[in-house]
C-alpha cells in the first residue's frame, strides 16, 4: 500500500522512511561484545569465545608458555647460595635449587621474612656456566614471597643463561616446588604435570 503522505504538514515521503528506520534502529540490540581475535577484549570475553570455539583453540591454549620475570639475583648464605630444602631424585640424577629474584623489592621482601643472615648478589653468565652440569637438574625458583611458601615457580639453569646471552627478559617457568607440610620440604615437579621430576 502506498505511504500516505501530508501535503499539508510538509512531510514528505523521504521524511517518513528516515523516521521508521530511526525507529526500528533504536528497538534493534546489537551484540558489541569483541571477537577472540579482537585486541580489545576482557579476561572473561577470551575464556567464553575460547571455549566456544572447541578443541582447536583450547589445545592452543595449553600450548602457551607461560614466563616469568629474568632472575638477576641470588642470595648468599655465609659460603654458599641460599635454597629451599628439597627431596632428592628418585632416578640417577642431582638436583640443584637456589632462590633467584628479579630485582630488589622482590629479594628485600624474602629477607625480611628470613631470620638468615643473607647478601645478595648478582647472577651472571659466568657463574651459570662454570656451575652448569648435565648430571643435575638445575633449578632456579623465581621471586619466591617466603622460604615457607607453598607453591613456587621455577625455571632451568640453561633458561637463564639463554635469556641472558640473548638479552631476553623473561625466562619460561618450566617446573614448580611443591611443600610436604609433613616432612616440611619441597618436591620438585615439571610444570603441567607431565611427569614428577622427585618422588
């Protein structure tokens, strides 16, 4: 049916259209919320489109490393370095774990937490390369709060000289040390669980 149109108001056919399109825009609810491959996108937003999107992109997800900041500094107990107390392999190989933190606020919180007297001191290249040794799992645990802490994030001696040599500033957290509170010491664990490194 054609549009009825008011000669005597002025208004036109053109009027009319502009003002039914107007009207149906503002009933009209669009969904704003961001793409997973959009650069705007909140924490919540990323977990529903990942989940949506099925296995692909939730194998992806597992697959990200996760880093933490370059250790610069370790922490000198009277002769030797300080570490947490762990149990040893249950297969044919060391196991070597010192404290290392990023910068001063994170090793000025540990010690201040120790009622050890500790100094520290500047991880370098030269020390992880004398100190390496292929018979060891040499382990690095990264701005730990407290020696009582029960979670902590470690890394690899070779990490931290990779970043080092390379300039990098981030090292990625490959094992963790978990407390026996029974026992009060550490067991050692690759990151992810893939298989635990101390019994």
């Amino acid at each position: 049916m054609p549009l009825a149109v008011s000669q005597s108001s002025g208004t036109t056919r053109r009027d009319l259209c502009r003002s039914r399109i107007g009207t149906w825009l503002s009933m009209t609810r669009f969904d704003r919320r961001p793409s997973f491959h959009s650069s705007l996108f909140s924490p919540d937003d990323t977990l529903r489109e990942t989940t949506a999107a099925g296995p692909r992109f939730a194998k992806e997800a597992v697959m990200v490393v996760v880093s933490a900041n370059l250790p610069r500094y370790l922490l000198r107990d009277g002769s030797g370095y300080a570490s947490p107390r762990v149990l040893q392999p249950s297969f044919k190989m060391g196991l070597t774990v010192l404290y290392g933190f990023s910068d001063k606020p994170e090793y000025d919180a540990f010690i201040s937490s120790s009622e050890l007297p500790l100094t520290p001191y500047p991880l370098v290249k030269g020390y992880l390369v004398r100190a390496m040794d292929k018979n060891f799992l040499q382990l690095v645990v990264l701005d730990a709060g407290t020696s009582q802490q029960t979670l902590l994030q470690a890394c690899t001696f070779e990490a931290v000289l990779d970043s080092l040599v390379n300039k990098m500033d981030t090292v990625p957290v490959t094992h963790r040390l978990i407390i026996d509170t029974a026992r009060n010491v550490y067991r050692v664990e690759e990151k992810g669980g893939l298989h635990r490194a101390c019994c």
